[in-house]
C-alpha cells in the first residue's frame, strides 16, 4: 500500500515542524526505526526528522498518530510561489522501508 500524496503549506519566512504519519503503511506491531525526509528543487532548510515515541495529534489534519509510527521534522525556508516535492522515508522494525510522498506549497499570501 502507497500512502496518497499529502499537500502541505508554510510562509517562507515560517519555520514549521511538521508531524509525519506513516501508521497506515506499517503491518501490526511494526514501527518506525528512522526517517529520512528530502525536498526538491532546492530551497528548503531541511531539519533531522525524529521518531516519536510518544503519540501526538497531525496538525493538518487532527488524526492521532500512534508512539513510534509517525515522526516529526522542521522545515523552514523556500520561495514564495514554490512547490517542493518532499519524499519521507522510513526504516522500520520489520527491515521493510516505506515511502511517502508530499507537496509543500511555499506561499506569501
């Protein structure tokens, strides 16, 4: 199962950390052993995603993301009128590595 493409926003003079849920694309029992997160073009200050041991609630969209099955990251940076394809990449516990892709909009107004 491929998670469907997230949009996310931000100002570019904001500094956002942003929640990552990758709970839907893990098997029972498995969890997240790291994330890695990339964005194209370049422009993005990219900050070292953490696996969260802890649940938390997605800013974006309200869900509660279970301990150890969602990260978070800080992104800051970018240019107004910019879409950046941001690709999340998780290691889990089972060896598997999964994959979601999402589109931050970088927006002024």
């Amino acid at each position: 199962m491929i998670a469907a493409e997230r949009v996310l926003w931000k100002h570019p003079d904001e500094s956002v950390l942003f929640g990552l849920d990758f709970g839907n694309l893990l098997a029972s029992g498995e969890t997240l052993s790291s994330v890695t997160v990339t964005g194209t073009p370049s422009g993005l200050t990219i900050g070292s995603p953490s696996v969260q041991a802890s649940a938390f609630t997605d800013e974006f969209t309200g869900a509660q993301v279970a301990a150890n099955e969602g990260a978070k990251v800080r992104i800051s940076g970018g240019t107004a009128g910019t879409d950046y394809a941001l690709k999340c990449t998780a290691t889990t516990s089972a060896s598997n590595t999964r994959v979601f892709v999402a589109t931050l909009q970088v927006r002024s107004s």
